[in-house]
C-alpha cells in the first residue's frame, strides 16, 4: 500500500497538480491538508473518476483536510473523537482505508512563541494523542498523516541558528510530537533516512526551494504493525518545481500489507 500526505495550499488553485500526480504516483491513500475548501466544494466526482473515494472536513477557510482513498473508507469520524473538546478549526479526519486506520492532520502553526495560538497548538497535539486513544491502539495498523508544523530534530531544518526563538523547532512542540510517537508510532521518514538531510515544505520566497532552504514538517508516523513492513519513502520535489505549485511537497510511504 502507498500512503501519502499532501499539503495542497488551496486545492482550488493546486488541482491540476493534484491530478497529474494522482496519475503518476499512483498512491493507493492520500491524506490532503489545507484545502481551504467547504465540504460542499470538495471535488469529489473529479477524484472518484480517477478511481478515488474520498471523504473531507472543511468550512472553506482557511485550513480543510481530506483523505482519498482507492482502497475503500469506513468508519469516518470528523474532528476529534467524541469525549474529547472539540476543534472549532477543521484540522483533523479519520477513516478506515484497506485496514488501516487514516488519519490527516493539519496542525496549527502556532505562528509566535509567545502567541496564544502556541499554546492552542501545543493543546491540540496532546487531544489527537487523546484522540488516537480513543480510537484505536498502536498493535493496530495506524497511520497519520500530515503537516504538523513541527521539525522533529535539528537536521530537519537546514539551517538551526536561523530558527532559534522560533515556532516549529521548540523543545514543547518536539515533546509533544514524542509523545505521539511514544504512544505508539514510528516516523517512518527518519526510519528509511535516517541521516538526511532532506525537507518538504520550503517557502516561496528568495529562491528557497531552489537553495535547498526547506524544513521536514510533512510527517507519516506509523504504528509499529506498519512500520515494521516499510518498504520505501520519498519525498517527491517534483511535485514542487513547475507553474503553481504548493509551498509543500508530497511524501509517501510504501508498506507491505
């Protein structure tokens, strides 16, 4: 199976590029973010027609998540799991896909340390850890997916000194990514590299995808049932370079199932 995530900056403006790597990449399930679209926008006929079902969770703001899916999807759930506060933000969809457990994600940013939207963001990581135990347990094939706005280590960054004070690389936000991770789930990135030095997200300013200026914040984090079946993993810059692309590159995983 070939899980990808995939934030699109706008699908509206990003969905030729979708298409054309849909066909080319040919990724069995894929966890959208940031599609700034409402549900009742989401192009559903034009996936379906590429052999995708798909499910979405948006108010046509800013941020959106979607998964698509030629492997089946069930058992949805919008949001976080009930029992747990709810997100005004529409950031986060589950659903079964082939026998595993898909979630994507799209983690607010934080935008300031001393911002109160960091510590809405550090709140949130720790109600989608809340979330996955409510739902399902790392002996379960689990996957997710997505932007979580968090770089995990140094190397993950290509240049620390420029990030010091910053968000994305605070020692708060890197706990609260290891405790996902300790609960049950593997980057499965930093599993097959674990020495690059290789990024998925660069801004469109000053040349920076072009200078390698970039950071890995684009994660899938497998639980171990999965983890221990991976099989290859790429972040695919092709997808970033050409006419209207997203500030994001898609990255997937192949696992054997």
């Amino acid at each position: 199976m070939r899980i990808a995530t995939w934030n699109v900056n706008s699908l509206n403006v990003r969905m030729p590029r979708v298409e054309e790597w849909l066909r080319y990449a040919a990724p069995d399930v894929v966890c959208l973010q940031e599609t700034k679209l409402a549900d009742a926008a989401f192009p559903h006929m034009a996936f379906s027609a590429l052999g995708y079902e798909s499910v979405h969770h948006g108010d046509g703001r800013w941020n959106g998540v979607g998964i698509l899916s030629r492997v089946g999807i069930d058992d949805v759930v919008m949001g976080f799991a009930e029992g747990i506060e709810a997100d005004s933000d529409t950031r986060l969809i589950t659903a079964r896909c082939g026998g595993v457990q898909v979630t994507s994600v799209y983690v607010p940013n934080g935008r300031a340390v001393d911002d109160p939207h960091y510590q809405y963001k550090l709140d949130w990581l720790e109600r989608l850890r809340r979330h996955l135990e409510s739902t399902t347990s790392p002996a379960d094939k689990v996957a997710v997916c997505g932007d979580f706005n968090i770089a995990p280590t140094d190397r993950d960054v290509w240049d620390p000194k420029r990030f010091v004070g910053s968000t994305h690389v605070t020692e708060p936000e890197r706990s609260a990514l290891q405790r996902l991770e300790e609960w049950g789930l593997v980057d499965a990135f930093r599993a097959r590299y674990p020495d690059d030095r290789l990024f998925s997200y660069w801004d469109y300013r000053a040349g920076d995808f072009h200078e390698h200026r970039g950071m890995r914040i684009d994660l899938l984090l497998l639980s171990r049932p999965l983890a221990d079946s991976l099989e290859w993993a790429l972040v695919d810059r092709t997808a970033r370079k050409g006419k209207q692309p997203s500030d994001h590159a898609p990255v997937f995983v192949d696992v054997a199932i």
